[in-house]
C-alpha cells in the first residue's frame, strides 16, 4: 500500500531532537504515510538517525532556510 501522508522534517545539525520527533511520529501516526527527512548541510549523524528510524533522507548542500527545504522534500 503506498503512503497517504507525507512528513517532511526539515532538520540542521539535531540528531537527538530528530530522534524524539521521529520516535513521535511513528507512535501516533496510525495511517500509511512515509517520513522524508531534509538533512541541511554535512552532517553525518543526523542523517544516520534518519535512516536508523526509516525515514528517507534529502541531502541539502547548503542552508536555504525551512521553507526551501520543505518543498524540496
């Protein structure tokens, strides 16, 4: 069944505030949806929290603010 809903959570450099909100997501979303995670600039842990916990993960190079990286995911 493909997603109904589509989370994207912009995210810069909080890779413990991204696991609490990810963790969240996943006990009270009850319908299909899927998680896309925007990961601002290099940083390695925050995308691997992403992936630990099945969201998809965009890469933005560069900081472009909030609302750049929402449409992009």
């Amino acid at each position: 069944m493909s997603p109904l809903v589509s989370i994207v959570v912009p995210t810069l450099h909080r890779p413990r505030a991204l696991h609490t909100c990810l963790r969240s997501v996943r006990h009270t979303v009850t319908m299909a949806h899927e998680v896309i995670c925007v990961v601002v600039g290099d940083d390695d842990e925050t995308e691997k929290v992403a992936r630990q916990n099945g969201a998809a993960v965009i890469v933005q190079p560069t900081r472009a603010g909030a609302v750049y990286a929402i449409n992009l995911g």
